[in-house]
C-alpha cells in the first residue's frame, strides 16, 4: 500500500513574539499531514506518523534529523501507537488552555492567533490522540529539557488532514 501521510507544512507559534510578563519560553509546533487513504485505521495512521521523518523532531532546536533517535524528549523506539490514549474534544480543551495560562492571562494578540489556529484543529478533529507521558525511563540523553511537554495527534476525516500538536516550552 502506498503511504497514507503526506507532510503538507508546519506552523509554530512562539510565544516570546508577544509581550507578556512570562512567557516562559513556551510555543507551539504543529505539523500538518494529509491523509490520502482515509479508510485505514487509526492505528495505522498513528504507525505511519511515527515512522515519518517529520516525526523526528526533538523540539528542542535540533529540528528534523533524518536518521533521528530522538521524538521531544524520548527515544523514538519508546513511541508506539500503544502510548497514544484516546482524548475527547473537552478534556484536549482543558489541558491547552491551562498550559497555555498556567503564568496568568495570554495577551490578547496571543489568545487571538490560538484560538485561529489551535482551537479549531482540536475542535474539527473527528479523533484526538494524546502521548502518554512515557516515564524518565524512556527519556533520551537529554530528555528532561521541557518542563512541559504536550503532544496531541488530531484526525480530521472529512478534511483527510492529521495534525501533530505539540505544546511545550523549552
């Protein structure tokens, strides 16, 4: 079969690009994917993404590493399908919205681009996927990096689009 993903594009928003108080180093990375067999499972697609050299990333400036060991802060051979827990649309809600406050108030340029941006692809997501938090165990060398790592894997059917979120700070 030929593959079901195909990388479209990436956007990040930094948070250090709006002022605010404490910003925390904090951002959020989405990369884009359109589904061109929409009838495969789930489980499939999620196999697929992590087999993707975009999945590569160790969000942590190194970027994309075609060969990459890494994926944030674990080793690769830590992430399976297996570590992705189904999330509804309300609790996906919750935990970005309190990551992205959890300093106080976004400035309201901030807010406007989140809600443009990221609100909408959880709210449109026929599924949600969220990363389990893996243990210390499955850090990498240097793992420990992010304070808060958040890493959510949204299907949209209709639009035959899957998005990798990514929440985290640096």
């Amino acid at each position: 079969m030929q593959e079901a993903l195909t990388y479209l594009d990436q956007t990040f928003i930094n948070f250090r690009e709006f002022l605010f108080a404490d910003h925390a180093h904090r951002w959020v990375d989405i990369k884009r994917f359109a589904i061109s067999h929409p009838d495969v499972g789930d489980a499939h697609l999620l196999t697929e993404l992590i087999g993707h050299e975009q999945f590569r990333d160790d969000y942590a400036g190194g970027g994309v590493e075609a060969d990459g060991l890494r994926h944030g802060p674990y080793w690769l051979r830590n992430v399976s399908p297996a570590a992705y827990m189904r999330v509804d649309e309300m609790s996906t809600d919750t935990v970005l919205r309190d990551w992205a406050t959890q300093f106080g108030p976004l400035p309201a340029a901030l807010s406007a681009r989140l809600e443009h941006e990221v609100h909408p692809l959880v709210a449109g997501a026929t599924e949600r996927y969220r990363l389990s938090g893996l243990g210390r165990e499955a850090f990498h060398d240097w793992g420990g990096v992010h304070a808060d790592f958040h890493e959510l894997v949204l299907i949209d059917r209709p639009a035959k689009i899957l998005s990798l979120l990514v929440a985290a700070d640096d």
